[in-house]
C-alpha cells in the first residue's frame, strides 16, 4: 500500500517516476528479486537496495547516492569509519540495514556492477539447478560464509581482510577460497590521504 501523498503520483505517473526516483518503490520491488535461502539472514532489508541503487544509478542515471542514509561517497566513508573505529559488533551492524549496505558499495563504487550481475548468476544457478544438485543451507551462518565466498568470487578479490574490518565472520572455508584471489581493500576509505570524490564510479 503507497500513501495518500507524493508516493500515489509517482507510482501513477511514469513520467515523475523516471524524474525523480523513489527509494520506497524501487525498494518493494527489489524485494521480488532477492534470493531468498541463499541470503542470509541479516541480508532481507541489505541486499534489496542493491537493486534499488541500480534503479537509480542505470535506469535513472542519477548515480549510486539517492538516499539520506547514504547520501554521498563521503557520507558512506564517515559511516564506515565510524563503525571501524567503534565498538560495536556484527549483531550491530546485522540490525542496520543501511550500515550494512555500506559494506557492498565500495565494491559497486570501484568495481561497478559486474561483480553483483556475477553473484546473481552464480545464484540463479543454484537456484534452478536439479534438487538432487543442490541444496538449501539451514544453517545461517553456513549460508553467511557461502554468501562471501560467492562474492569472492564474483569480485575475483579475496575480501577476507575487507570482511574482517567489519567483524564479518569469516570461516576457514572462507579464507580457503578466498585466498586463490588477490586481496582487496577500497582505497578511498582505508587511506584518510586520499579524497571521497577522487575517484568516479561506473
């Protein structure tokens, strides 16, 4: 249900839409994309603004920072940073959805999307392979390090360090496979040297 405001004539009205965006419809749709029993968990309201941000960014070409919570580049560096320099662990950052998002940005913002097109397929494929070739992990903290390893994957980067900084559990599994890429560490957040808008996203 869309409120009796501003919501109603954006989604009645193509034209506004493609105008101005709206984080709240393409956030609802992207929920009809993600891929649940793979995810885990702390994922339900993280991974479906990836699909939201690319709304924005390809669809509208309004770029990756449409949303208050993540304003701009600099914004999603100074959240990063705040939680890296404080105490708070990953239950905290598995109940902020937004805080958790600003884990998958810097890959999108200086990889661009292929890596997130890569993971999907690699999804897509579990999920329409036979049932005797597969099968869906119960266990979330299994599914958690199977999720990163498909990142890996995807990025072709080990991102166990990247995972570590955040308080990401990360598995022996994990390290294992992660290890035959090389590391990764975006540069624009690690280096305070180095300007938020130095660098361009794709």
């Amino acid at each position: 249900m869309a409120p009796d405001d501003e919501s109603c004539l954006l989604m009645l009205q193509a034209d506004s839409l493609r105008k101005k965006g709206s984080w709240g419809h393409f956030h609802e749709l992207g929920h009809r994309h993600q891929f649940w029993g793979i995810d885990h968990d702390e994922l339900g309201e993280v991974t479906v603004n990836l699909y939201t941000m690319y709304a924005f960014d390809k669809v509208l070409g309004k770029g990756l920072y449409n949303h208050e919570a993540i304003s701009s580049r600099a914004a999603v560096r100074e959240k990063i940073q705040a939680y890296l320099t404080s105490k708070q662990t990953y239950e905290d950052l598995g109940k902020d959805p937004f805080l958790y998002l600003s884990v998958f940005i810097p890959i999108i913002d200086e990889m661009g999307w292929q890596p997130i097109f890569n993971l999907h397929k690699d999804f897509r494929a579990v999920l329409t392979a036979p049932p005797d070739r597969h099968k869906l992990e119960p266990d979330n903290d299994k599914r958690r390090s199977a999720f990163f390893i498909a990142l890996c994957r995807a990025t072709q980067k080990n991102l166990t360090r990247y995972l570590e900084l955040f308080r990401v559990p990360v598995t022996e599994a994990l390290k294992t496979e992660a290890a035959k890429y090389p590391e990764w560490i975006p540069h624009y957040f690690m280096d305070p040297s180095v300007s938020p808008d130095t660098t361009q996203h794709r």
